[in-house]
C-alpha cells in the first residue's frame, strides 16, 4: 500500500462523513500507524467558563485514531470505534484542540492505540489522553 497523503484523507473524510469536516475537524498529519487531528476552534462551540467541551474532545480523540487507522488498513469507512476511554486532565482553552493517535496493535479484528490531546502551542501540556479500539470491516 502506498503511502497515505493528508489531503487524501481530508478529501476522504469530506466525503465519507462530512460532519466532521463541516464541524471544524481534519487530519493535521500523518505517519507509519500515527496521525494527528485537529480541530479548528470554535466560540460558539465553547461550554459556559469557554471550555473546550468534552464531547469536542471525544470526537477530536477518535478521529485521530479513526485517521491513524487508515496508515494501517487503507481508507476504511468502516472501520469504526468499538471502545473509547478518555481521560480529562485540566481544562482545554484558547485555541485548537490537536490529538496525536499512536496504533499500539493491529490485529486481525482490532486496532488498539493511544491519543494524546493538548491545546495548539501547549504540546507538553496535555489536556486530556485516550485508549481506544477499533474494528475492522
């Protein structure tokens, strides 16, 4: 399999499920079983204190292991979450919301990784990390 663009995949995402799109997240980058998401922020996505909201952080968390699936099994639609934990550690403020998705083990039926989440220009200050899975069409 060749590898992956990061256009490829927003052009994917567009299609294939253009709420994500439309709702401000995209595939940020790309590597061998790894992406980063990002989610272009949003006031009116804000909770009240203008907190990034915890379902933001969901969704951002899972489309970068939905995205870092794709360096694995190809462009899948239909590889879908399975399990999700999520892990809040401090409030998500004032910017983009970025996740970066790491496969930890790709299996025949599963894909299982980890994602870590911080604002745009706080790499080192996560605000929330995930463990997820995956399952294969």
């Amino acid at each position: 399999m060749s590898p992956l663009t990061v256009d490829e995949v927003n052009a994917f995402i567009a299609d294939a499920f253009p709420a994500a799109a439309r709702d401000g997240v995209r595939c940020e980058e790309l590597g061998d079983g790894t992406a980063i998401a990002r989610w272009t922020f949003d006031e009116t996505q804000l909770r009240p204190g203008r907190y990034i909201s915890g379902p933001t952080i969901f969704a951002v968390a899972d489309s970068a292991l939905w995205f870092a699936t794709f360096t694995v099994i190809g462009l899948e639609a239909m590889a879908v979450t399975s399990e999700m934990s999520v892990r809040f550690l401090r409030p998500a403020q004032g910017g983009d919301l970025l996740a970066r998705a790491h496969i930890n083990s790709a299996g025949s039926r599963r894909l299982v990784g980890t994602i870590e989440l911080w604002v745009d220009g706080s790499p080192n200050r996560l605000v929330a990390v995930a463990q997820g899975t995956y399952a294969r069409p």
